[in-house]
C-alpha cells in the first residue's frame, strides 16, 4: 500500500514517537533543535491530516484546550516505521494499540522525554560531566549493546561521563518510572528484580565489568516513596548491605520542578545523592 509522501525532516517526528511513544509539540521541537514553532506545528498538523500521527483528544474545558497537544502514532505512521531500520520488530505491534493506553502511561512516556532532554541539555550545559541515554525502544534492538536488559526493562540507561583534570571517569544508571496505579505486590516484585538481577552479575558480563549502575525510581507519590524505600531497605538488609549497591527515590513532582539531577534523591539506607 502507497502512503502519502513526507520530507526527509517530517519523517523523522514519526520515528520520535516509536522511540518515546507520546510526545506534545515542544518535546518534539526541542529533539529536533528546531528554532521555529510554527514550522513545527505545520509539520505535525500535516502529519496528522495524512494519518501519520494522531492526537490525543481533550476535554473542552479551557484548562484542557490551553495545555500542549500530545501526538501518538497514527496508521501510515506504523505502515511508515515498517520500512525503516533500526525499529524492533518486536515493538511495533503494540502500536496499534496505543489508542487503548492509560493517562498514566502517558505520563510516564512524556516525563521520560523530558528527562532525556534534561540530560541532553545538562551536557550541552556543563563543559565537564555528559550524559548518553538510552531507552527501551532502542536497547531492544538486537544488535544493541544493552539489549541484554530487555528482560529486566528499565525505562533508561544513563552513562554519566566525568572529566576531572584529564582524567575522565564514567558510572552508569539504570532509571525507572512507578506508575500510580502499580499495587505493592507488584512493587516489592519490581524491586527484588532488580535485587535478582544485581546478585546474577548479567550486567558485569555484559559490560566488560564495568561497575554495577546506581538504580533509581522515581514515585508517583510521597507514601508511595516511603512504601518503596522501606521495602527496598529491607531487600539491603537481607543481603548484608551489598558494597556496590545504590538504590535511591525521588518524586516525580520533585523530578518536574527541580530536573533529574538536582538533589532530590533518597537513597534506601540514606539521603541526597546526585544522579
């Protein structure tokens, strides 16, 4: 089937919404490093008319109709993505439901996106510490370095790279999202994986033993902080207080207003640490 032609700029909006599944206009302005809104807005508005994006409906109140349009994938964009390399075979199919996903889970993808820009302009910024990301749409390509974790499934991957005098130094972070609704069970059952999965040494095996990451999560809520924090000190104090062991939580909220870095984090047997 013949989809309607897209430039070679319009084509790359549609392989940003594979890669983060939702984003609103600004996002995607500014992974692009485009200057101009209003070049933006047409392209999408285009792109929307040929199906190759949707919007995701609001509510005609004025609170609703004031904040940014969010753009998931639409049909001739997944027929689109079809065509290109570097997508997952694997993923795609759970585009074509992306009309049935939560406000949660869309959250979730938009705050990811913005902690991606954060860190990509927290290099920009910095002349000594830099940041490469990755994400689960692009560790689960085959041929990915961190395609080992499709199974554990972190949101993010962050390699922090540090220069000191002439010496650079780099640590790695493994970061995922709590949804709000996520029951307790299924908490504690995230947490001991990643406990499981420190104790199978599969992330020094893949990475030429480099350092075990600093795991963070980020919370939906301050009593859902404390339950998680509680839990995984519980998981440390089994294990004895494992040496190379970091498991810190922030707040969403916090995250929004105060960026990733900032010192907003508690760990589980201790307070404030940077990412």
């Amino acid at each position: 089937m013949t989809i309607p032609y897209i430039t070679s700029k319009q084509q790359e909006i549609p392989k940003l919404i594979y890669k983060f599944r939702f984003l609103n206009r600004l996002q995607i302005q500014k992974l692009l490093n485009h200057k101009y809104h209003n070049r933006i807005n047409n392209w999408l508005n285009n792109l929307t008319a040929k199906h190759y994006l949707e919007k995701i409906p609001k509510d005609n109140t004025f609170e609703e109709r004031t904040k940014l349009t969010i753009y998931r994938i639409g049909i001739n964009g997944i027929r689109f993505l079809k065509t290109q390399d570097n997508i997952s075979p694997e993923l795609l199919p759970k585009l074509y439901r992306e009309k049935d996903r939560s406000d949660n889970f869309i959250n979730q993808c938009l705050l990811l996106a913005d902690i991606c820009l954060y860190l990509k302009e927290e290099s920009a910024r910095s002349g000594s510490v830099s940041y490469e990301v990755t994400i689960a749409s692009e560790y689960a390509l085959a041929d990915s370095p961190f395609h080992f974790l499709t199974e554990l499934a972190p949101h993010l991957v962050a390699k922090k790279m540090e220069k000191k005098q002439k010496r650079i130094t780099s640590k790695y972070h493994l970061l995922e999202i709590f949804e709000p609704t996520l029951p307790r069970y299924s908490i504690r059952k995230r947490l001991r994986s990643y406990l499981d999965f420190f104790n199978s040494k599969t992330w020094e095996n893949n990475t030429n033993n480099t350092g075990f990451p600093i795991l963070f999560f980020i919370c939906p809520t301050k009593p859902f902080l404390i339950y998680a924090k509680r839990f995984a000190k519980k998981l440390l104090e089994e294990e004895q207080y494992p040496k190379h062991l970091s498991i810190q939580f922030a707040i969403a909220d916090e995250v929004k207003k105060f960026g990733i870095t900032s010192g907003i984090w508690e760990e589980a047997n201790k307070t404030l640490s940077l990412l």
